[in-house]
C-alpha cells in the first residue's frame, strides 16, 4: 500500500502521490498508522521506529518536502531539528519582554520541546486568575 503511492524520479526524489499536508509534506495512513510519508519511508528503511524524541529531517541536499527518499532523510534530535525552532530563535538570550533565558528562568513545553520565560508565564497566569475573579468564570 505504502509503495503504491510513491514515485521513484531519475533525479532522485521518491515522491509521494498521496495526500500531503499544508507544509507540502506526504502522509501515510494505514489502518492505525497515520504518519508524515518521510518518517514512515525511514523507519521502513531502519527497520525500527525513530528514537524517542527524534524526527526524520530532510538533508540540506534535499528540499523537496514530499521526498520520502530514505538516503535524503537523516534521524535527528527533535531539540536539534532545524525545523523545532528557527536558528534565530534558539540565538536570543532574552524573552520579548527583556527576562532573561536562564537555567532558572526558562521552561519548556512538552509538545514540542519550545522554551518560554517562566516569569512571565507566572505573570500571565496571576493575570488570568484576577482576570477570570473579577469576570465570575472559575480558574481550573
């Protein structure tokens, strides 16, 4: 079913014909299996699912979102994906409103391993529960 719907190119790509997602990527769905194409064709290629915490990244030779070509994907890290967070991002030092990005201070979310600044997470969620009082909503 999976080879079905892939297209073997003289350049290289492996394309997938089957639906593809906004950002351009191929999806496979398969009874309970329902992945991005290109992390579907690596692990098949591996013969084991990626690591914990690790995606199937396209190698900077490689730009065609709908390859699924397994010599033109590499497993990496999530925290270390190009696509986790911009490289500009992982640069700055301090949050927007000029906190800065310590050990103490910083905080990650669990779905995606993105930072955020812990004071002002306080801050907004003190906000919210005055908020929320003053409004006759209850806070969870």
């Amino acid at each position: 079913m999976f080879w079905e719907n892939v297209r073997i190119q003289a350049n290289g790509h492996w394309l997938c014909l089957g639906s593809i997602d906004p950002k351009g990527y191929g999806k496979f769905h398969s009874g309970k299996v329902n992945k991005r194409a290109h992390r579907y064709s690596l692990e098949l290629f591996l013969g084991r699912d990626l690591l914990p915490d690790h995606d199937a990244h396209h190698i900077e030779t490689c730009k065609v979102h709908n390859c699924i070509c397994p010599w033109h994907l590499a497993e990496v890290p999530h925290n270390n994906h190009p696509g986790a967070a911009p490289e500009k991002h992982r640069k700055k030092t301090h949050c927007l409103f000029g906190h800065e990005y310590s050990v103490e201070n910083t905080g990650y979310h669990n779905y995606n391993n993105s930072r955020y600044c812990l004071i002002c997470s306080r801050l907004a969620s003190k906000s919210w529960r005055r908020e929320s009082r003053g409004s006759g909503k209850t806070a969870a």
